[in-house]
C-alpha cells in the first residue's frame, strides 16, 4: 500500500502570470492506453503518457499479470501485448494507489480473466464506493467480493460473463469503462446507457485497437469474442491539470499564459464554458486533432469574474474541475451555485467538505448542501487548509493563495504527484508565489 507523505506548501501572491505551458499527459487516457495496449496482440507505443503515481500503478500491476512494458524516454512508453487471453496471475495483491479509475476498470478487466485477483488501494481509495462497478460486473456473471461495497476487491477467475443492457443511475465514465471491459470477455453483447454522456475515451480507444464498437452520446454497445491489436497512442495534455493555470491566469491581474496541446473533449471540458459565462478571456487557438482527439492552445488573460448558477448539465463534463472552479467562484462578484454534483462528495475526498471548509479558513462565505454548494465572492484573507490528501484541493488552494492577502498554507500535498507530478515546478516557472513550508 502506498503511504501519503505529509508536505505541505505556502503559497502567496507571486504577481502576473506569463508563458507557455506545457501540461502533463491526460490520466483518463493514460490509463486507458496501458490497459487495452496490455492485452492487444502486438507492441503498442504509447506517447505522451502521464508520468503519474496513479497511472504508474497501473502500469507496474500490468507488469505484474506478465505484460513488459519499456520506457524507452520519460512519457513514453513501449507496451509488448501479450493478448486478451494471455495476462498471468499475480503473486501478490494489485495495489491501485489512489486510483478509482485504476481500481474501477481494472476490476471489469480483471472480472473475466481465469486467474484470481486482489485489488487494493491507499486510505482515500479504500474509502471509495465501488458497489457501482460490482452491480453491474455480478450481473454479468462476475464474482468479486468486497469489503461491504469497498475495497479490496477479491475478484474470482473462471467465471464465464455474459453481455447484459445496463443502464446506469449515474453518469460515470468509470462504471461504463468497467462494463465495457468486461464486455471484451462477455458471451454475447454488452451495451451501456447512462444519464449524461461522459467521456468516451474507452470507446474512442477500443475503436482504434480494432475492437467493433457502436457509440454515439450517452449510449454504447459492443460484443465479446474479438481481439485487440496494437498501435500508437498519442496522449494529450490533461485538461483537468490545464483547468489550475486556466483559473490562476483568469484570476490574477496581468496574466497572460498559453497552455499548449491540451485535450478538448467536449466531455472535458465543461469549465471552459463556466469560466466564458463567468466573465474570462479564455481563446482557444489552433484547434487540431491528435492521435484522434481534439487538441488546442488555451490562451488566457487575466479577467474579472461575476458569479453565476452553474448550469447542471454541465457539470458530469467538470466533474474533476470543481476544486478550481470554487476557487474562482469565490474570487467572481456576486455567489456561485452548484447543483446536482452529489458526485463530488465520493472524490478522492469530499470535495464539497473539503472545498467548503478550505474556503471558510481563508474568510469566505460558503453554504453547503447535500449536492453542492452556494459561494459568496469576497476577499481571500490567508490562512491554512486541509487538503486531505487530495491532489486537486491542494493545487487549487495554490491558486487561492495567489490572490490572498496573506499566505495560504496547504497541508498534505503528497498526492499532487498522483496526477500532476512537477507542478509546483511549473507554477513557479509560471509566476506563482509556490514553496514548500
Ligand atoms: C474518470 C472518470 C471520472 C473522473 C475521474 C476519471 C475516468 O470519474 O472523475 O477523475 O477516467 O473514467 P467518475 O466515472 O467516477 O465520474
């Protein structure tokens, strides 16, 4: 089990931002790419991969199950396929770190394959729902046991799957993810439906290692009995690590920054739409495609912002953006609501809690509610927060402390590793006010 180390940083106003950015591969992708390059037939080579602990786990349980994989230079990675029949038990328990994606689509991987296997995670992952994922895998035939709904996950091989038409209550890439995945080793067809579209990237990527498959928003169906064959898979910069630089440029007068090559999914990127509705001078410049994603410079200026009500339908398309967006909420004039994102309460941590409270400690006012929150916009005083070990809380409260009036110390911020390793490096390189305490 991994360990979350206790750091803590003081952040303080480092004046305008400027330059260019180079954000760290997409996690979502990233992962993905390992997992389907692992058991493809052939050697897959794949770019641009996040050199994150979180995708990192993922990499070192593939090689557990028997897959090579090379790294021939940092963020690259040459993965030798071994097939959808060809992975091997593990000796030992396959630690996700702190990885829901990880632990989530390894369990509808793992769920059809003939060996048994045990999942686990650090302290924030075991705390984790996975009923989401077991619901529907059981129902599919799979047998894994639980800790009562959480981790570890003791997943039973040998068990024959069957295609089911699962239709799930809450929009989640994940859970599709999962089904999906285990779909690849199903008897029959598998189809998903949720009730918000999410990222597609699963789909978007069996297709290009040649698995048949049907999606379209909100809907997607595929059949068992295939096989997947290598190829190049070219990672884009992760939006959700752009969204910090976005809100920090936004926020703080004179800034003027251009993050290059990011992600543009439009199950991605929700807060692009908030913060223009709020009031920044966000451009989107040379919007292209990449390894079959749509890439864009995202070249923002400092912008004053006023509260708005966020529009519940976008909010399964920021669903990881929402500890930056509380930030620049509490900077806009006027209040900010959030609805319908009951979601954020089972994060890495309680990110209405853990926002909620960070705010108060630096003087703002903040009501909760069950499935958001309203946020007054005043003056940030400074203060120390409790990130709770959660690797967004700790990178937004970074930002905070570039508009406060005081400094801001951040408890806990081991965990930023997990998704965006150097990014206090880069923040400085940028401008921010950013040390270790
Ligand atoms: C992810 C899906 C989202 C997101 C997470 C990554 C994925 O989780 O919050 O960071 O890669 O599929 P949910 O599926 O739980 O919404």
């Amino acid at each position: 089990m991994s360990v979350a180390l206790r750091e803590d940083w003081v952040a303080s106003p480092g004046g305008p931002l400027h330059g260019d950015i180079h954000a760290p591969g997409d996690k979502s992708v990233s992962h993905r790419a390992i997992m389907l390059a692992a058991v493809a037939d052939g050697t897959s080579r794949i770019e641009g991969f996040l050199e994150g602990e979180d995708t990192l786990a993922t990499a070192a349980i593939f090689e557990r199950l028997g897959v090579r994989i090379e790294t021939p230079e940092s963020r690259t990675r040459v993965v030798h396929g071994v097939g959808l029949d060809g992975l091997q038990a593990a000796q030992h328990q396959l630690d996700c770190g702190n990885a829901g994606t990880g632990m989530r689509l390894l369990a509808g991987l793992l769920a059809g394959q003939p060996f048994d296997s045990v999942l686990v995670g650090d302290a924030s992952l075991t705390r984790r729902p996975m009923r989401r994922v077991l619901d529907p895998l059981v129902r599919m035939g799979a047998s894994i046991a639980s800790h009562d709904g959480f981790p570890p996950l003791r997943i039973a091989g040998g068990q024959a799957l069957r295609g089911i038409a699962y239709s799930s209550e809450i929009a989640s890439a994940q859970v599709k993810s999962a089904v999906l995945l285990a779909g690849l080793q199903a008897q029959g067809e598998t189809e998903v439906r949720e009730p918000h579209p999410t990222r597609d990237y699963t789909e978007r990527m069996l297709r290009a290692f040649g698995w048949p498959i049907d999606f379209s928003p909100g809907v997607a169906k595929l059949s068992g009995g295939h096989r997947l064959r290598a190829t190049q898979v070219s990672v884009p910069a992760d939006f959700s690590a752009a969204a910090f630089f976005l809100v920090a440029a936004t926020l703080v007068p004179g800034s003027d920054i251009v993050l290059r090559r990011v992600g543009m999914n439009p199950r991605r990127t929700g807060l692009l739409r908030v913060l223009r509705a709020m009031g920044a001078h966000i451009d989107i410049e040379g919007l292209g495609e990449e390894g079959g994603e749509a890439v864009a410079d995202l070249h923002v200026r400092h912008a004053p912002l006023r509260g708005i009500d966020v529009p519940v339908d976008a909010v399964p398309d920021m669903i990881d953006e929402f500890p930056a967006l509380f930030i620049a909420a509490a900077c806009a004039s006027g209040t900010t609501t959030v609805r319908g994102a009951a979601e954020l309460r089972v994060k890495e941590s309680d990110r209405i809690a853990t926002m909620s409270a960070g705010l108060r400690a630096l003087g703002v006012v903040v009501d909760e509610t069950p499935d958001g929150a309203t946020i007054h916009g005043g003056p940030l005083r400074g203060g120390s927060i409790a990130s709770q070990g959660d690797h967004r809380v700790a990178m937004a409260f970074a930002i905070a402390g570039q508009v406060c009036e005081d400094v801001v110390r951040i408890g806990d911020v081991a965990n930023v590793a997990t998704s965006f390793p150097g990014f206090d490096r880069l923040a400085r390189a940028a401008g921010f006010g950013l040390r270790d305490a």
